[in-house]
C-alpha cells in the first residue's frame, strides 16, 4: 500500500508518491545514525523530504499521513487534465456545460462554482470576446497565397506602398464593452456605470493613410462615405500625398475590398490618374500595418 506523505515542509510535490518501503528504510538509515544528507544521496531523495519524514517521526512516532484541515480537492490531475481539454476544445461554453461535460467524460460531478474555481486556478478567467471579421476558408487561402507570393520583398518596396483607411469615433463614448470593479449593491453608482443619451451621441469617421515616407493627412468624412465622397478625398487629399512622398517614383496604394473602394466610378478615377493598386485579399485586417497606428 503506498501513502502521500502531505507536510508542508515536503518539496516532492503532489504528485509523486513514496512507498512503506521507502519510509522504513529512512526511518531505518536514520537509526543507524546516517546523517539526512547520506539518506538523501543513497534514496535520491530531496534531503528537505527526508529530514521532514525524520521530524515527524521523532514527534509522532510515526510516518502515516496525518489529517489534513479543509475539504480535499474535488478533481485529480486527471481530472483537471480533461477539465483543461474540454475548456481548449470549447472556449465558449458555460461553465454549467462544463461540469456536465466533466460527468460526460469522466462521471466527476462538480458544480459550476468548483468549475470556475479550477479555471481560475489554471489561468483561465471570464473575458469579453474580441470582435473580428469572419475570415472563411477561402479567405485564409487567399491571405496565405497574397502572403507567400510576398515574402521575398525587400523593405525598399515595402516603403513604396501608400498605406489607407477609414476609421470610425465616438464622441460620447467607447462602442466597446466597459468593465468595472464593483461590490454588491454598487449597480448604479456614478463611478460604476456608463453614460449613454439617445441615438448613440454620434460619431466621426476619418481618413488616413502612411508609407516608409511617413504620415499623410486625417480627413474628416462628412456624411456618408459613398463613392463620390472617397473620390473627393482621392482627389484632394490621397493624389498630393503620393506627389509629395514618391515624387514621380514607383508607388502602390493600399486600400481594402469595401464596395466604395471598389465602385466602377472609383475603378475608373484610378486608371485616369495613373494610380497603381496593390493586389489585396478580402476579409485582411491584419494585413494592413496601419491598425498599429491607432486607426481603430
């Protein structure tokens, strides 16, 4: 039969068991005046281990485990091993879905507060999901191709791309989900909730754009961005950029695949004024090195 020995003073960890044996030899080693540091080096076992099994036996006359304080843990490494595994195959479930899992799998019934507890314990804690768009397949296949069929550039060509896009503000208030720290009965209390008005308070979508030259300008956009409107932003604001960073030099403008972008009279504006378009993937934010500059 093997018993855990559980002092605090035990360096070995939960997981690794000694033996009745074990502990006779030791107990025996230690009779025969051998020192903690021999025991340890002819066992290979940690001198801490040995000389807390020693201690206990000269206080206690014995090496059985004693009686520990608390409720012992509900899951096993095994446990917590599948714990971790439903968890990585399913980051959205519940922690109710969790625990029934866990019986699913393994017949552990554990409550959803124990669930949330391990998790903690592990690193795992309750977060809001970041928005993105839905890349397909397809989409994934295609960034990949645009990728490969790119890596070879040299920064000189990367410097020549003119870099663009659109982003939208709110001027009452962040779009995005707002967490604070609050106790019981603090729901409504200034500093813990979000002012809102009606109509959502507005916003403001501005135009950017930069290269390896450097920044170009903000645009306000006023109404609503359809084609005329980005054509008079092209017109005014993309054009002067280009000159004044390339010059009559080789250059490539960066836009996305939005249908205004993408709009015959915007097609045809590009082929008149000489504008060379860089190839891009749909669904490929993360592509664009201008989300690094705040633009959304």
């Amino acid at each position: 039969m093997q018993t855990v020995f559980t002092n605090t003073c035990e360096r070995m960890g939960r997981s690794q068991e000694l033996s009745e044996f074990q502990y006779g030899t030791m107990i025996g080693c230690h009779l025969c005046n051998k020192s903690s540091r021999e025991i340890s080096l002819l066992l290979n076992i940690p001198q801490s281990t040995v000389s807390c099994i020693i201690r206990t036996w000269n206080r206690l006359g014995t090496t059985a485990t004693q009686p520990r304080s608390g409720r012992p843990r509900k899951l096993t490494e095994r446990g917590q091993r599948m714990l971790r595994h439903i968890v990585r195959r399913g980051h959205q479930l519940s922690a109710e879905s969790i625990a029934t899992a866990l019986q699913t799998s393994c017949g552990l019934q554990i409550s959803s507060r124990t669930v949330c507890r391990e998790l903690h314990g592990m690193g795992f804690h309750g977060r809001a999901a970041a928005s993105k768009p839905y890349i397909t397949r397809c989409n994934a296949k295609c960034q990949m191709q645009w990728c490969k069929a790119r890596h070879h550039w040299t920064l000189e060509q990367w410097r020549c791309i003119l870099w663009s896009d659109e982003s939208r503000f709110s001027i009452w208030q962040s779009d995005g989900r707002v967490w604070v720290w609050r106790l019981p009965g603090e729901w409504y209390l200034s500093d813990c909730t979000v002012p809102s008005v009606k109509f959502g308070g507005g916003g403001i979508m501005v135009w950017g754009c930069f290269s390896g030259a450097g920044l170009g300008p903000l645009v306000p956009v006023k109404g609503t961005l359809n084609a005329l409107a980005h054509q008079d932003i092209l017109d005014n604001s993309m054009l002067p950029t280009l000159w004044e960073q390339f010059g009559a030099g080789l250059f490539l403008f960066r836009h996305d695949c939005a249908p205004v972008h993408k709009a015959r009279s915007i097609k045809t504006w590009m082929t008149e004024s000489g504008v060379d378009e860089l190839d891009w993937p749909a669904q490929s934010p993360d592509l664009n090195p201008i989300e690094h500059l705040g633009m959304n």
